[in-house]
C-alpha cells in the first residue's frame, strides 16, 4: 500500500474516534509519556500542537508548563518548507496558521536553537516498529531532524502501529513510540532486524 493510501484510511479511522474515546485515550498515552526517563529528566521539550484526529498534545504540553519544562512548538515556512521552533509559556503566543495549526506568534515568542531542545515529540499518522512514520506529507520534520541528536519519541493510538511503513533514505525514524498500550523501542527494533 503507497503511503498517502495508507494516511488516508488511518485518517478515516481516527475521525471515527468519538470524543470520549479519543479523550480518554489521548489521556492513557500521556501518562505514558510522562513515565519516560527523557521526559522526567530533558528541560526544553518540542512538540506539535495537535489538532483532532491526533493525539491530544495540549493537555500534555500543559503538564510540561506545571513541571517547569520548557515548551518549544514549531513554525513552518511553507515557501522554503521549513521549520523553527519557539518557546511559548501560554497559548496567547499562538495563532492558528499553516494547516489550521496553532503556531508560535514570532513576533512575540522566542527561537529555540536545535542543539537546546532535548526531545523533539515527532508527529505522524501511520507508524511501525522500527520507528519509520508516515507525516502529513510537508516532509517538515525530516528536514529539520537532520542533525538533532536529542531524543524522538512519537505518540500513537494502537490502530496506528502497522507492521511496515515505506521508507525513504532520507526518512528519520524515531526511538520510541507511545501507544495508550505500549511503549516500543524502535531502536532496539531496528537493531534486532538488521543482525
């Protein structure tokens, strides 16, 4: 199956989610979240602010605000197709832009340097186990992870685990992906299938 075939049945899916279930599961992959060691221990944290279908990242990029983490949240240009991050200590340095997503107000917000962020939570619709994902198809992310060295982690609702995702050489894949079930070790997986 090609990837956009493949991101638009996820798509569908994940619209079928009723609000409580989405709710409720958002909140079990939080938590999850919140038990990583790169998480509890990582001071400046990046992550999308998510619109329905996917994970619910508002509640979770809250959390990090309660926990004294920095917040980074990421700017697209979609004229060169790339990405900055900006930290924001309160929605009010948001504004719905690109994609109907909420983004950093530059004007207002402050640039994060790539070597100061310690995770980056990457998003994506389709993923598998050795951390390989189909995104949105801007390829953003790709671009801007060339380099990083801190930690990837994705967060996923369990229909969105299949066995294999097409990949690219130039496709980043992640090192863990939460699930509200499990928690996969991509690094690992990856290690496993290439001995």
């Amino acid at each position: 199956m090609e990837k956009k075939e493949m991101r638009q049945n996820m798509r569908q899916f994940l619209l079928s989610l009723t609000y409580e279930q989405y709710k409720a599961r958002s909140l079990a992959i939080a938590k999850q979240l919140f038990q990583e060691p790169s998480i509890i221990e990582g001071k400046t944290i990046a992550v999308t602010m998510s619109n329905r279908p996917e994970v619910d990242t508002i509640a979770i990029i809250e959390e990090l605000w309660r926990l004294g983490k920095r917040v980074a949240v990421p700017k697209c240009k979609p004229a060169t197709k790339e990405m900055a991050f900006y930290e924001i200590d309160g929605f009010f340095q948001t504004e719905r832009a690109y994609m109907d997503i909420l983004e950093p107000r530059t004007d207002i917000a402050a640039l994060v340097p790539k070597e100061d962020l310690d995770v980056i939570i990457v998003p994506g619709i389709v993923f598998d186990h050795r951390g390989y994902r189909i995104g949105y198809g801007g390829g953003y992310y790709d671009r801007y992870l060339q380099g990083f060295s801190g930690t990837l982690i994705s967060l996923a609702f369990n229909e969105q685990i299949t066995e294999c995702v097409p990949n690219e050489c130039y496709d980043l894949p992640v090192h863990t992906i939460l699930t509200e079930e499990i928690r996969i070790d991509c690094k690992s997986n990856r290690k496993e299938l290439s001995s």
